[in-house]
C-alpha cells in the first residue's frame, strides 16, 4: 500500500512555492510602476482598475441647465413729458391724473406761463414732478435767430423758475425739437451752460386738434410698433392752452404702460438720449 502523505506534502510544497513566486512577480511589477509613474494604479480611488476617462473631444461643453445664466430682465422705463404749460384749464386736470396713479412726470414750462401762473408752478413742484425749460417765449423766429438769441431765453425762463420755487433747471426742451434749428454752436453754448436737452420718442400728435381717444391711440400705437424703445420711452405730450383733450387721454396712456411692468420716471441728467 502506498503511503500518500509524503505525496500530499510534496504537492504542498510545489502550490505553495508557486503562490509565493506568483505574489513575487506582482510585488515587483507594481513597485516597476511606482517607479516609472510615482503612483500605484488606482490605489488612490480604492481599485487596482483604473477607470477609463472621456477624451476632452468627448466631453461636453454645454454646462448643467441649472447653472446657465439667465438673460437679464429687460428694463422697460417711460418718461411722461408735457410741454407749453402751466395753464390753470389743463395743467390742474393733469396734475390729478398723475397724482391718482401714484407717477412722475417733467413738465417742460415757458417763461411766458410761468409769470402768468406762478402757483401753477408751485403745484407741480409741490407734487415731486420734474421740471425743464421751455424758453421764455416759445417764438422760432427769435429763439433760433442765433445761439446768444436761444441762450439768452434758456437763462430768462430759468431765472423765473428760480425766483418762484428756489430750482434751477438743469433740463431743457427746445421748441419744436432741436432738428433743422440746432447747428453745432447751438449744441455747444447750451453745454456750456450746463443744460441737457431732452427729446422725445414717441409722440402723442395733441399739437393738432386730436380727441384723447386718438391721443391715446397714437401713444400706444407708436409704443407698440417699436419695442425696442421700451427701455427709454419719452412721451411728448402738452399741457399747454387747449390741451384738454390731452388731460382726458392721459389715464388711458398712464394705464397701458402700467399693464405693460413699465417703471415711471422724471427727466433727469441721467436720462438716456431719445435717438
């Protein structure tokens, strides 16, 4: 009978043999990596595999649709401009419309008005709106003879303002708007002067003889069509002798830029240019 434990002992030793070379080999052939790269393949993320990663022209660019920015909120800001007044029959029906809607308004305001009318003056002034200048007179044929002839107006109506309410404008509105009476000299004497003048952008056509529901019509039609004033809209209107029709209008326009989330604001030096 053969005795197998010498035998078992054998194979023992050869497996055992055989294991501890095989553990040699890996021992050596990792530590040939750590030379070559400084680091064990994978130790670091707690695997000896490592994971295949995504070639850069794989990889996308478009960031998460949480962090994409937003655009920004386009502001939409209108300026509610009244020329020619103050007059006791228009400018006190303009005064209360605004006041019931809680906006601001600049009233651009002639010498001429000013004398005949100083509590006028006061009221608007009393209710926060803004006020401009709009020559003394109003006359083309003597405001634009010359830069000295505008100026010399601008500085007429702006002493007025001073003597009555303490304010002296700093914005101004040429009759009939700056274009074919304005040339460079003009532009640089009322600089000098420190005047801004203001245009305007959207016209409500209350020069003529409209009804408040074609004023009001122009307003929004004009408004409508071109949108991309909405960030700086300036609405001329008057509150001059006459303009009842404008009054009557004005709750109608005031109401359509509300529905619209546009912000009322008062001229000031920071108002952007109409063009």
């Amino acid at each position: 009978m053969i005795n197998k434990q010498p035998l078992f002992r054998n194979i023992a030793r050869l497996a055992g043999g055989a294991i501890l070379l095989g553990l040699v080999s890996i021992i050596v052939a990792t530590a040939a990596g750590v030379a070559q790269h400084g680091e064990i393949p994978g130790f670091m993320t707690g695997n000896l595999f490592t994971e295949k990663e995504t070639p850069p022209e794989e990889q996308s660019s478009v960031p998460v649709s949480a962090d994409m920015p937003k655009p920004p909120r386009a502001e939409k800001v209108v300026y509610l401009t009244f020329d020619d007044g103050p007059d006791p029959a228009v400018t006190p029906l303009v005064l209360q419309t605004l006041q019931q809607h809680a906006v601001p308004a600049t009233f651009f305001v002639t010498g001429t008005q000013v004398e005949a009318h100083p509590e006028l003056l006061r009221q608007i002034h009393a209710a926060g709106h803004a006020i401009g200048n709009h020559s003394y007179n109003h006359r083309y044929h003597e405001l634009y003879r010359s830069p000295a002839a505008y100026l010399a107006q601008m500085e007429r109506c702006n002493a007025l303002i001073a003597a009555i309410i303490g304010v002296t404008p700093g914005i101004s509105r040429a009759p009939g708007g700056t274009t074919g009476s304005f040339t460079a000299d003009f532009w640089s004497s009322l600089e000098q002067q420190g005047f801004k003048d203001i245009g305007w952008n959207i016209s409500s056509g209350d020069a003529s003889s409209a009804k408040a529901t074609q004023i009001a019509g122009n307003v929004i039609a004009q408004a409508e069509k071109n949108k991309f004033l909405w960030r700086n809209a300036i609405v001329l209107m008057h509150d001059g002798k006459g303009h009842a029709e404008t009054a009557a209008a004005l709750p109608a326009i005031i109401e359509y830029f509300q529905k619209q989330g546009f912000e009322f604001r008062a001229v000031d030096h920071s108002t952007p240019p109409a063009w």
